[in-house]
C-alpha cells in the first residue's frame, strides 16, 4: 500500500473518530465521566428529586412521581413545603472510574402505603397526617431517631398510633 493511501486512510479514520466522539460525547461522558448525583426524597409527598452533575455541569434537577406520591396527593394539599432529605448518592471521581453508591431515606410513606390493605384506607391517611404532623413540628432540624421509631411503630404496630392518647 503506498504512504499517501495510508495517510488518507488514517486521516479518515481519524476525523470520523472525533465526528463520533462529538455527536455521542453526551452519552460518552454520562457513562464514563466525573459524575455526582443525589437522589433527595419529600417526606411529605416521598416524590423524588434527582439532581445531577457531570463533568461539573448540572444535567439533570428533576422531581419525580411515583405510585406513593400519587396517593399523598388524593389526600393532601399538593402545593405542600417539600421536606428533602437525603436519599441516594451516586459519584465518580474520575474518568473511567468505579461509581460509588450510598443508600438511605425514611420509609414511613411506603409502610403505611402498605399498610393500607389491613387497615383501611381512613387509618392509612390518618396516620401519614400523623407522620407529616411529626415531620413539620421538626421543620428545622429533622430527628431522625424520632422518625425511624414512628416508622418502626407503623410496620409492627399501626394501630397504636391512632390511639388517640399517643403522644407521637
């Protein structure tokens, strides 16, 4: 093969690498880039809000429904005070590198979701009414503690929220 076909060949070959890389950089970069992403989650409504981050550019802040959110919102008012709080976080330091994943949230909303065949579909908002009253007299520093009891108390023993005589 002569040196001018080879250099032509290569040229070619060259430009339409750069052409692919830059019609699918987009997608090159989400996958194998610096990434960060947080998963927040309402726990009014339990909507989630899912910011992302790549290569230091956000590319995604949206709220998403889901079939709980759906239901909170049969029964409460939607222009509600989200309440976010820490989810999942997804992050890639670098190029190519493993992504790391870290989980947590507060499940009260789909216990009592699915609760809601044992009790009743009266006692279920009762006690997310209950739960959104305990979440807003902590508006500004959330217990934790305090919500993974009442969680606790709605998977093991529901009904002994909705005694009128306890105090959470």
């Amino acid at each position: 093969m002569k040196r001018t076909t080879i250099k032509k060949t290569l040229g070619v070959a060259i430009v339409a690498m750069v052409v692919v890389t830059l019609v699918f950089w987009s997608q090159i970069s989400e996958a194998f880039g610096p990434m960060n992403q947080h998963d927040l989650q309402c726990l009014i409504c339990h909507r989630e809000r899912v910011e992302k981050w790549v290569c230091g550019s956000k590319v995604r802040d949206d709220i998403v429904n889901n079939k709980y959110s759906e239901w909170i919102d049969s029964f409460t008012p939607s222009d509600h005070e989200h309440v976010w709080v820490g989810e999942t976080s997804y992050n890639r330091s670098h190029w190519f590198g493993t992504t790391s994943v870290g989980c947590g949230g507060i499940a009260t909303i789909p216990r009592i979701f699915e609760q809601r065949s044992n009790l009743g579909e009266s006692e279920s908002r009762q006690l997310a009414a209950k739960f959104h009253e305990l979440v807003r007299g902590q508006s500004r520093q959330i217990d934790f503690s305090e919500l993974h009891q009442f969680t606790k108390a709605v998977a093991e023993d529901p009904a002994s929220l909705l005694k009128p005589d306890n105090p959470n």
